[in-house]
C-alpha cells in the first residue's frame, strides 16, 4: 500500500488466501484422525483405567490377607485377615465376584461380619470367565481381561502376603 491509500493490493490478498488454504490443508486430515482416534483411545484408557484398579485393591487386600479362598460363581475369592493395631481386633473378609447386570468385578469388604462397602473395581467384565483367581502354593494369580468396545486387554496380577 502506497501513501493514504486504504484497502489491499491483489498481492496481498493472493498471499493472504495462499497462507490460509496452506493452514486449511494441515488442519483438515488432522482434525479427522483425531475424530477416528478418540473412540479408540477413550476405549484404551478405560480398559486401562478399569486394570490399574483392580490391581491396586489386589494389591491392598493381597499384603494384608491371612487366608485366601477361591470361591464358586458367581464368586471368585475371598481374602480374610485380622487387624489387631487398634484396641480390638478387627476380622475383615473381602470378596470379590462378578456382577452380571453391571458386567463389572466387585469388591465387598466385610468388618466383624457387617458389610462396610461394596465397590464396582472394573466395568468392563463382559463375561464371568474375564477374571480367574488361582492359588499355588500360597501365592494368588489373578488373570484379568477388560473389553471396552474393540478393545481389550488383559493382564495377570500376582498376590502375595507380605
């Protein structure tokens, strides 16, 4: 632009719209892989997520139990032990089982008897067979299988007494 004069040359304007159709161009098959991936990557995550915390509680309830009984279905197995840190002793059972209707693996923590909480750790158990636990010779396996969507993983988690 020359002087006072107000508006853009024919110049400027092609390289204005060269630039912007570069950007357009770049942006375009990003946008649509990302619009192929999340799916996919929101079903790895969750399968992920739903491994991570039932290895967490197996974990936690592993270090602690005392006794380990493989149960019948709907069960897989309970961990019993007892906490003799405060003033009384303290008898905790946790079960774990299959929930059917929610297809999720759930964990029910008993106190001296009374149910203290039920927890649904994994919410991508398709079928009952997703989850065995085994014991040899004092040492827990668990073998876990989470499917969101296409997607599914699996993994194996050692429980062991402290």
């Amino acid at each position: 632009m020359r002087g006072r004069e107000k508006g853009l040359t024919l110049v400027e304007i092609v390289i204005a719209m060269t630039v912007g159709a570069m950007v357009v161009a770049l942006m375009v098959p990003a946008t649509q892989l990302m619009m192929r991936l999340a799916p996919r990557m929101d079903n790895e995550l969750t399968v992920m997520h739903d491994l991570d915390i039932t290895r967490r509680w197996l974990i936690r309830d592993g270090q602690a139990f005392r006794s380990f009984t493989v149960l019948s279905s709907p069960g897989y197995g309970r961990f019993e032990w007892t906490d003799y840190t405060g003033k009384v002793p303290v008898k905790y059972m946790v079960t774990y089982s299959y929930d059917a209707e929610n297809t999720s693996l759930t964990r029910e923590e008993r106190r001296n008897g009374v149910v203290k909480s039920t927890l649904r750790i994994a919410r991508n158990i398709l079928t009952e067979g997703d989850v065995k636990f085994e014991v040899l010779d004092g040492i827990g396996s668990v073998n876990i299988t989470s499917t969101a969507g296409n997607v599914s993983r699996s993994t194996n988690i050692i429980v062991a007494r402290r």
